[in-house]
C-alpha cells in the first residue's frame, strides 16, 4: 500500500478503544474509481467529530441488523405461506430467493449512490424504501404482491449493507479492522441466523403478517432517529455510470437465480414458462458480457466492477470462501425449518426456538473472533471453522431422517453457527484488507454481490435437491415424510461435499499487512 502524498503529512495512528478512528480521508488515486471523499481531516478530529462518527455507525450498525435480518425470517413461514397462499414449496422459496436477487442486481449500483450523495441522503433513501417495502407485505392480498414487496424491501437492504462497511472501513483503523468486522459480522451473519427464530416466535401466535406489522414501527423508528442524528462524513462528487454494465449484471445474476429456482419448481412437479437451462444459459452469456465490459472499461478507469481485485491471491481465496459459507448458511437456513415441520412435525414456535441458540453463539462469538483476528491472524481460525461447518453439514446429510431426535437439531446447529463464526469475520478482513487502496471500493462491492449471489444460489440449489429427493422418494412408493426426510439428506449432502473445498482453501489465507498512514479509499 502507498503512503499518503506528502502535501497531507499524518501523524502516527493512536490507539483506539472504539470502532472509530482519525483516518477518514480517502485519497483518490490516478485513474481509480473512488467513492465520495470524507469531509474532513483526521488530524483536525475534535471529540465532537469522534462522538458524531460513533453515532453515525451505530446508527448503521443497528438500522442495517433491522433489515438484513429480512432475508431469512421467511424462512420458517414457508410451510405456513404454502398452505394459505396455495404456492408449492419451490414457489414460496422466492420469497427468500427474490430479496437475496434483488440484493445482487442492487449492490453494485449502489456504488455510484454512495458517491454522488450524501451519507444522509442514502441512509434515509434505504430505509424509506425498507419501510415502504414492509408496509406493502404486511397488507399484501397475496403472493404477487407479498413478492413485489419483497423486492422494494430489499432494494433497501441492498443500500444499507453497502453503506455500513463504506463508513466503517472509512472510520476503522486497518489494526482495529477485525474488532470492527466482527461488529459487523453480527449484522451481516447473525441477523439472518436468528430471523427464523423471530419468525417462528410470531407465527406461534399471530399470523404472518405480523412479521412485517411487528418490525414496521422499529423501521420507522429508525428512519425518524436518522433523519435527526445521522450526520454526513462524505462529501459527493460526480462520477459516471455504465448503464450497460448494470444491465448486463443485471441479466446474470437474474438468469442464474431464475434458472436454478426453475430447476427446483420443476422438480416439484410445477410447469415452468420455458425450460429452466433457458434463463441459466442467458446468465451464463451475460455474465461472459459482463466481464469483457468490466475488463475493458478496466482501461479507462470507469469500471462498474474492477475485476482485477482478483488478480490478489488472498482476496480471491476469500471471496471463494465466503461464497461457499454463504450457500451453508442461507441453505440450511431455508431447509432446517421444512425438515422440523414437515418430518418432526413440530409447532413454529419450537422450531424457531431451537434455532435460537445457533444465532446466540454466532453474536456472541463475532466479536471475540474479530479481536483473536486483530492478534493472531486468519489461518487457525479459518481452518477451525471450516472444519466445523462441514462436520455440521456432514452430520446433517447423514443424521436427519424421521426418527431423529429433536435434541440434535440445536446441537448440529450450533456447531455449524460456531464454525460459521469463525471465518466470516476473517474473510471480510481477509479479503478487503487485501487489496491496493485503488482496488479498495470494487473489492467491497465484489464481496457484497457475491454474498447475496451465491446466498441465493444456495437457497435456489437446496430447494432443488430438497424437491428432487422428495419426487424421487414418492415415486419409490415412500411416505410424504421418508420423501421430504430423504430430500432433505440429499440437500445437505451436496453442502456437504462443497464444503471440502472450503477446508483446503482456508490453508492459504494470510492476514494482510497493515500499513500505517496509507489512504484509505471508501468501499461501496
């Protein structure tokens, strides 16, 4: 990393007992497709600019646990919504499949918000859209419009998460780096964990609606407390935006996701408009498009996404890895609560609960982890939990059938949620620390697209499997619980087997030097 240009002397970082830090300038480098340039000087930081930066991300971090917490409190719902919406299992997956979708389509766009407007301004643009979004879903007359709404909320989502990791890594020293991602971990990681648990609390009770009615005055709280508190710590500039990439991104990631959906719709037995390869190949070839564009736009510095981020050994093992612990996460996520409903037959209430624990060990441990990175590295804690995860997935590929006790489902899970703990927090480090600061912003939003992406990918790909297994089970003359029972194990097989190449990775990841004094370029 280079040192900061001579003409802008820094004094030595301090140390610091918080998220914050003096370091909030970037310096636009030649040819580099920066975000918006922090008003201020840090060495002019007065304890008002340090108590307003500390206001402003845990603004951030709490609005952006409110809306990513979203993404999966369908979850356990789905048996619910298929009986009273009269949707199939592979319909109603959509409802998680078409917010992480709409999550990928968005992100890289927000790129271009973050550095033409105001932090103000975009914070309240995503939860006004958050909130509009939930209104809509919690008077819905039915599918149609549930799923719309779905997508207007995680239009919304897709701004905020982008936005908290702009203004942390902006505000976070690179020392202090892992403490802040392992804050963040909670956020991104944690909040889908315990949405099913939210989930299944309400539904014990009340009716689905009650999930959106619940959470529309805490959103609507949160809107009202930043519009009065949340202050600005950029400054934009104007800056192009390549309509044909966003739409060639837009092609790729919808076909992929479409086509797999399909894939498991027709398992299920559903008739599908066109063949499902249709919508893959189409995301296949824009997909190709995408990255020839990026490639040559590459040259000019203007770049939707610089792809030569993964021309960096580190990131590029990283982001590998946080594709394969996102399809573990949100697939399992998607397939537990139809195992305990559908095979163990119980109440949502209980099925939310046992997954409670999972989503306590993984809050409480993000932070720990983030500090055991800032001492001794990425390796030892990504090899440790890769080996967790897959040992969970394992056992749950072989172990779930319908005699299981119930007492094992929280077990499996919390191993899972210990091992899923343990290597978020350093790949996000990892893999954006990694990084030359002109590369800083792409590598943001590479991270967040193939998060969401693969997170959809995975839910799309155990739902297909799962209503493989089921179709494959009736048709041997099995029960509807042997089928699902059967479908389930082959779902968690392929998580399973995926989940090796994640072990074998997690060997070359290397904690990245820290640099003191070096720009620090915004991240979408």
């Amino acid at each position: 990393m280079r040192p900061a240009p001579r003409s802008h002397p820094r004094r030595p970082s301090r140390s610091l007992d918080s998220l914050l830090t003096t370091d909030t300038r970037s310096t636009p480098l030649a040819g580099a497709a920066t975000a918006s340039t922090p008003a201020h000087d840090p060495a002019a930081l007065s304890k008002d600019d340090a108590a307003r930066n500390r206001v402003v991300i845990g603004l951030l971090i709490v609005s952006a646990f409110v809306v990513i917490l979203n993404e999966t409190i369908m979850s356990v719902a789905l048996p619910t919504l298929i009986i009273d919406l009269k949707v199939s299992a592979a319909t109603a997956q959509w409802l998680t499949t078409g917010f992480l979708l709409t999550m990928a389509v968005v992100i890289p766009i927000t790129g271009f918000l973050l550095q033409r407007l105001h932090t103000r301004q975009v914070f309240l643009m995503a939860m006004t859209l958050f909130s509009v979004g939930t209104l809509i879903a919690a008077i819905a007359p039915g599918f149609s419009i549930l799923l719309i709404a779905r997508v207007v909320q995680a239009c919304g989502t897709a701004i905020m998460l982008p936005l908290l990791m702009t203004t942390a890594m902006t505000l976070v020293p690179p020392a202090a780096r892992g403490r802040t991602m392992g804050n963040i971990s909670i956020v991104i990681s944690v909040a889908p964990a315990i949405g099913p648990t939210i989930s299944g609390i309400i539904l014990s009770a009340l009716s689905w609606r009650f999930m959106f009615i619940i959470v529309l005055p805490i959103a609507i709280a949160a809107l009202i407390l930043g519009a009065v508190k949340m202050k600005n710590v950029t400054e934009p500039r104007k800056v192009p935006l390549d309509v044909l990439s966003v739409i060639l991104s837009a092609f790729a990631f919808a076909g992929l996701l479409y086509g797999l959906s399909g894939v498991g719709e027709a398992a299920a037995g559903s008739a599908q408009p066109v063949p499902p390869l249709v919508p893959v190949a189409v995301g296949v070839v824009a997909l190709a498009l995408f990255i020839l564009r990026q490639t040559r736009l590459a040259r000019g510095g203007s770049p939707l996404l610089d792809l030569r981020t993964f021309l960096t050994k580190n990131f590029s093992i990283s982001i590998a890895m946080i594709a394969v612990s996102s399809i573990a996460l949100f697939g399992t996520l998607i397939i537990l609560p139809i195992y305990m409903q559908t095979v163990l037959h119980l109440p949502t209430l209980e099925t939310g609960l046992l997954l409670l624990p999972g989503g306590i060990v993984m809050g409480v441990l993000s932070p720990v982890v983030g500090r055991l990175f800032d001492r001794f590295g990425p390796t030892a804690l990504l090899i440790t939990g890769s080996v967790l995860v897959s040992g969970a997935l394992w056992t749950m590929a072989l172990a779930l059938h319908a005699d299981t006790p119930v007492y094992m489902i929280p077990v499996v899970h919390v191993i899972l949620s210990i091992g899923l703990a343990m290597t978020f927090t350093p790949l996000f480090t990892s893999s954006l620390g990694s990084l030359k600061p002109e590369l800083y912003s792409h590598g943001s939003a590479i991270l967040n697209t193939v998060q969401q992406v693969m997170a959809g990918v995975g839910t799309a790909l155990f739902v297909t499997l799962l209503s493989t297994g089921i179709a494959s089970g009736l048709s041997d003359g099995a029960n509807e619980v042997d089928a699902t029972a059967a479908g389930v194990q082959m779902a968690f097989f392929a998580g399973a087997i995926v989940s090796l190449l994640s072990i074998a990775a997690a060997f070359f990841v290397r904690k990245p030097p820290v640099v003191e004094g070096a720009p620090v370029p915004m991240a979408h």
